[in-house]
DNA sequence: GCACCTCGAGTTCC
DNA sequence: CTCGAGGTGC
C-alpha cells in the first residue's frame, strides 16, 4: 500500500504536522485564508488516513494514540473554522448524525451467493472432482481463506470514493447501511483504485467484531443489566442496525475484504487473472484481507491447510465457522458457474460447531463437598464439537436469573476451551409461554436439611455436615488429595451404599474379605485399593491437612499451615489471631480454622484416624526440604499444554522442590512459561505481557542442570529415563 | 477503597 | 477452564 520511501514522507510530514498544531486555537484557525486551511486539512488527512492505516489494518501504529488525537482534533478545529474545505472522505466524516426511519433497500452492483457446505476431507477430494470434471482438467490451483463468521458486506467505490455500503439481505437487495460502514476504521474512505484503471468496483468483505471487543463489550452489559449477544457474529449485526453511528463507532468492529464483485473498466478475468491477485490489489489499497490466504497446488494441500487452521482458530481474534476453498484462476469461475444457489468454483469447509441450539429439560441440584448446591442443566442431547452433551452447569442461581434461563428455553450451548460445555444464553424468541422460572430448592435435595444462603454470597448451602452428598463428595476428595488410586466416584459410591464406610476413618478398617464380595471385584482389585489406601498415611503432612476439607484452605494454604505448625496439634490449638497473622491467611479463613476444629464430627473424625495409624505431622522429607538449596527461589512458573515427558501434577512438583512456585494463571509476576504441545490461552497472555516463555525441551534442560544438587530431582529424571 | 493477584471449588465427556 | 471470593498492597 505505502512504499518505503512515501512512508518516510510521511512521517516527517507527521512530525511537521505535529510541530505547527501545537498550542493552536480556534481564532487561529480562523485567522487563515480558505486557501491556506484547505492545504493544511488535505495535509492532516493524509496523514490521518495514513496513521489509520497503519493501527487499523496493519494493526502496527507508529505514533502515539494522544499524538494521533492531536492530529485529529486539529482537523476538526480546522474544518470547524472552514466548513467550505470539508470533503466527503475526510476522516473527520466517519461519523453522520443519527436517524429514525429504515434503512433504504438496495439492489447489489453483483449478487452475493452463498457457498455450499462440506464437512470433511471426503467432501472436499469430492468437490475436487467434480471441478476437474467440468473444467476437464487434472490440476486445479485453489487458494484458501478464513470463513469470518460476521456480515457480509457489499462495498461500492466510484473514482476512489467509498459510496455505498449493503448489507448482503437476500444476495440481490440489501439495506443501505453506509453511515455505520464509515465509522469502521479498517474500511477506507477512499482508496487509491485509480492506481489500479479501476473506476468504479464493488467489494465483497465481512464485518465482524473481534473476539476481545466482543468480551468486553458483553462484560459491560452483564454490567448494565443488558441483554447479552450470543457471539461476536449476532454482536456484529446488531451493531451494523443501529440507528446513531457514533454509537457503532464506539463498538469496535472491523472489516476483512475478501472478493472483486465486479469492476470496470478492469475486468475480472481479462484484467484481474487470479484471486490472489484480486486479494492483492484490495491490500495494495489499503483493505484488510484475509490474514490465511495460501494457494494450494491440489486439494491434498487445501485439506491439510484447512485441519491446521481449525487447529489454530482458537488463538485469532476473530470468530471464523470454517474455512472458503476457491478455485484460483478467474476465469474458470465463469466456466464453471452456478448452480440454483451456490457457485461452483468455492465452497466452505465448516469446522465442527462450537455452539448448538437444544432445549433445557430440566435443572438438577447437585451437593458439593462443602455443601454447595450447583445448578446442573438437564439437556436434550445435542452434537457440540464432536461430542454429544447433554448435562451443562449452570454456575450458581444467580447466574440463571441474570441471564433469564428458563426450563423448556432452547439454549445456545457452548463448549469454552473447548471441552467444559455452558449455557450462553436462551433463545427468546422461541418462547411458547410454557417455561417454567427455575426454583431454587428451598431444602437439601439429598438430605432435606432446610438451606441457608448468606446475604452477599452467590451459592446456596445445605449446612448439614453429616449430608450424606458432602460425605460422599469428602471422600472422593481424599482419595483425590491423598493419591488413592482405586479411590474414586464409582468405589466411593459402592463403599457408602454398602454402608462399610459412615465416616472417612472407615476406609481404614476395610475388610478384604468383603470387598472380594462385591460385584465386578476380585482379589487383585481389594489388595491394591486396600495397600493404595494404606500408603496414604505416608502423605506429606501438608496433604493430610488439605485433604481435611477446610472451607478455604486448599493445596496452598496447606503448605503455609505445615510450615507454620509441625503437626496437627499445634494447628488446632492456634488462635485465631495466631492463625491471621500467617502472610496468606486472613480474618475468613482463619474463622474457617477455628470453627472446624470446634465441630464435634470433625475432632471425632480426627481421632478416628489417628487411631488408625493416620499421623498428622511433618513427615522426614518435610523437614528436610527446608534445607534444600532452592535455585528457582522466588520464581512464579506456569505450565500450559501438554508434555510429553511429565503429567501437569509432576512438573508442577519438581518446580516446587527446586523452590520455585507453581501458579496457574499468567500475570506480571509470573517469572516464565513453560509451554507444551496445544498450548491453551494462557501462551497468548504471556506473549501479550511479554513474558518468557520456553519449552519442553527447555524445561528439561533447566531441570537437569539443577539436579546435580538435588537427589530429588535427579531421582525423578532417572526414573524418567531422562538422565 | 480499589486493583490486582491467588486460591478454591466446581465441572463435561470419553 | 472459569467464576467467585479472599488476601494484599497501594
């Protein structure tokens, strides 16, 4: 778009642009001749136009934003002053006055088709065939792009000069909607076709809000009590059918061009050969194309290039629902040409949904290990992303009625991070006048005890410590904290239901000979649940305590606790003050403390387990890794992805027996990030904030340099066949 | 009093 | 992974 050599021009243009703006007024701005205002605006949106460029499509700025207001709100000052040099496509001209009334409907220069769908690699080798069919060739050259899932828009120049932009309606008419067109600042005003022998053109793109602008933007209607948009692509067409641009200018919105409609005096086909080049003359004149648009010598190529990108689509900001394959040379477009609704030179290869529409039969409470009550929606079973759900939490009450869930609503399921589904949000609009409010249970649903919400907290809680649920959920828990491997959801159930267990010390009492008995176990099953369940009470000191279940004290506050007190004893006699003076620890978890060993059940628990053989104190390891030397000291690390050497728990582990602290979300202070294979959000944060970031072989690297003064360490990477 | 960070708790499907 | 809430430091 800019050469090297205009871009210099440029910015010394800016500088002196900058210098003489400085410190002026309105009666300075008026003092001038017509003359001299008209240079000096055509100067400043040049510039602008420039700087725009540069921020909007490039997404590279090269001066500061208050310096770029300084620049523009000259222009203002001195269009204010001159009303007779202001021109249609200057950039003070992005925002018209509001309206009431419709948008005008508009015929399309050229029709906007949709393309066929296709699903998978077969369907495309298909679509592949047929092509070179009726083309009567064997080689086809394709080029693929992003399919953003926004509006589509059509946008007219005539000599340079945007004119006109249409929504896509039926393909043949659309609205009018060029007020709010203008205010997107990667759609310029006026584009250098001229260059090109175009004088009159009708460009294809899409409008689409960016992920990131999409967050905030429904952050701040959450806010304001407002309803939310499903996803950036319902965001964007809202926005688009506002009636005041400046409001849609304030939204954030962007634009990708992707297509030539239609031109003259250059044709498509004669004049412009390949759609590659059609993407290149748009970029050369200062659009936003697509940021994937690679030629691809067959369709073997296109698929490998397409399953990459649903592989990466995760990381862009913007929001695309799969990806086009077109057919590169032009003028095989026109040999190829349309069916009744598609044409047959391109089609779309749809990722697999993120988002499905099913209805909400039902909403079940489920009992938490600290008695919290989780609203879980019961779905009609849909496809999302290649599973099928059926069960979405919900959160908490609250969460329903801000988002006005109601049983018998279609919901909008999504899957976040690709795994965990959610409810987005109910369709309205299909509504019968049948769905039925959701109740919050006003008693236990497990053991009927009456539940108890406090004033400023979200969740409801059934405040029954003997629940049953809670008891169930506990044990989990232990076995989860303690590594018991064998103790988990199914053996927990079948131990209660058989009633061997009524507290948790009962598991240490287990009897072989009865476990042997239960359906679907035999002997080798009972032997290791029961040597698993055995060897926990060589779990460091800090686990036993986490694995108490103290509202508030998990893994972390654990390990501040065994530092503090060497054994159970000593905790327990702590006084609240004692207890909130630990860095870590305030006034609410302190009181959680105190008030759990107050509770009768869980000092009886207690000696229960004691008298099993369960010792509540710092093991010899313990102590002794005070003494450790502690290379990583101070250290913040964050593991993201997967790695191939180490599960998650264990590298988390060597970095804390180095003295390093393992956290889990990205920050200023976090020190590096190791990152793995698929890496999640949490790479994106660190580049965003500058953070180092190394990898797996990197890692492993750093750790075997450090174990040669660490036994531990080096034990661990022996086992691992590392060293 | 507020912003920022950290921690805990709860969660789907296979 | 995400949300809510506790803790800390300005």
């Amino acid at each position: 778009m800019y050469a090297t050599a205009e871009e210099k021009e440029l910015q010394q243009l800016t500088d002196k642009l900058l210098e003489l703006v400085e410190g002026k007024d309105e009666n300075y701005w008026k003092s001038l001749s017509t003359e001299e205002a008209s240079k000096i605006a055509e100067d400043l949106r040049k510039v602008i136009r420039y700087h725009d460029y540069k921020y909007y499509v490039q997404a590279n700025p090269v001066i500061s934003d208050y310096q770029y207001d300084k620049l523009f709100h000259a222009l203002e000052a001195l269009e204010r002053a001159h009303p007779e040099i202001v021109t249609p496509d200057s950039p003070t001209q992005r925002i018209s006055p509001a309206f009431t009334g419709e948008f005008e409907k508009v015929k399309h220069l050229a029709e906007m088709t949709s393309l066929e769908n296709t699903y998978s690699a077969d369907d495309l080798r298909e679509w592949d065939k047929r092509v070179k069919q009726l083309l009567g060739v064997d080689e086809v050259e394709y080029i693929v792009e992003p399919k953003f899932d926004g509006a589509s828009i059509e946008l007219v120049y005539e000599d340079d000069i945007l004119v006109r932009g249409v929504t896509r309606g039926d393909g043949i008419v659309g609205e009018d909607i060029t007020m709010n067109v203008k205010t997107i600042k990667s759609i310029p005003l006026r584009a250098d076709f001229s260059k090109h022998g175009i004088k009159r053109i009708s460009v294809r793109g899409e409008i689409v809000m960016p992920k990131s602008v999409f967050e905030k933007l429904n952050k701040e209607r959450e806010k304001q009590g407002l309803s939310l948009f499903a996803n950036p692509r319902n965001a964007a067409a809202g926005t688009l059918r506002l009636k005041n641009p400046a409001e849609v200018a304030k939204r954030g919105l962007d634009c990708y061009t992707y297509q030539i409609l239609y031109s003259e005096p250059v044709k498509l086909c004669k004049d412009i050969k390949t759609q590659k080049q059609a993407l290149e003359i748009l970029a050369d004149c200062g659009f936003k194309t697509p940021p994937i648009q690679k030629v691809c010598k067959d369709i073997e190529e296109v698929i490998e290039t397409v399953l990459k990108a649903q592989k990466e689509r995760e990381s862009w900001d913007f929001e695309a629902d799969g990806m086009v394959v077109k057919v590169n040379d032009i003028c095989a477009w026109e040999k190829l040409g349309e069916t009744l609704h598609h044409p047959r030179w391109a089609v779309a290869y749809k990722f697999p949904a993120k988002q499905a529409v099913t209805k909400l039969l039902d909403v079940v409470w489920q009992v938490g290990r600290t008695g919290a009550l989780t609203p879980v929606a019961i779905l009609e079973p849909v496809e999302v992303g290649g599973v099928v759900v059926s069960r979405a939490s919900l959160f908490n009450p609250d969460l329903i009625k801000q988002k006005d869930i109601r049983i018998g609503d279609y919901v909008i399921v999504e899957r976040a991070g690709e795994t965990i589904p959610y409810i987005v949000a109910p369709v309205k609009e299909r509504r019968t006048g049948e769905e039925k409010p959701v109740e919050v249970p006003t008693h236990c649903p497990v053991c009927g005890a009456p539940i108890v919400k406090e004033l400023d907290e979200a969740v409801p809680r059934c405040p029954n410590i003997n629940c049953p649920a809670q008891l169930k959920e506990h044990l989990i828990y232990w076995g989860k904290v303690l590594d018991i491997k064998g103790l988990g959801e199914s053996t927990a159930n079948t131990l209660l239901k058989k009633g061997f267990v009524k507290s948790i010390a009962d598991i240490y009492y287990l009897d072989k000979n009865e476990l042997v008995k239960l359906p679907g176990w035999g002997l080798k099953k009972a032997e290791n649940l029961l040597t698993q369940i055995e060897k926990s009470k060589e779990a460091p000191f800090y686990k036993k305590i986490t694995a108490l279940g103290i509202r508030h004290v998990g893994e972390k506050t654990a390990q501040l606790l065994a530092k503090k007190f060497k054994n159970l004893e000593e905790l327990m006699n702590a006084s609240f003050s004692e207890l909130a003076s630990i860095p870590g620890i305030g006034p609410i978890t302190a009181t959680s403390i105190k008030n759990f060993f107050k509770a009768e059940q869980n000092v009886e628990m207690i000696k229960e387990l004691e008298k099993a053989g369960f010792k509540f104190e710092r093991t010899p390891e313990e102590e002794m890794e005070e003494q450790l030397p502690k290379p990583l000291e101070g250290q913040n690390v964050v593991f993201t992805g997967e790695l191939e050497h180490f599960k998650r728990k264990e590298a988390q582990h060597l970095i804390e027996l180095l003295g390093g602290n393992p956290t889990n979300s990205v920050t200023r202070k976090t020190s590096f990030v190791v990152v793995g294979e698929n890496p999640g959000s949490k790479l994106a944060k660190a580049q965003k904030l500058g953070i180092k970031t190394i990898n797996e072989q990197e890692f492993v690297e750093l750790l075997k340099k450090y174990a040669e003064n660490n036994e531990e360490v080096k034990r661990i990477l022996q086992e691992k066949g590392i060293l």
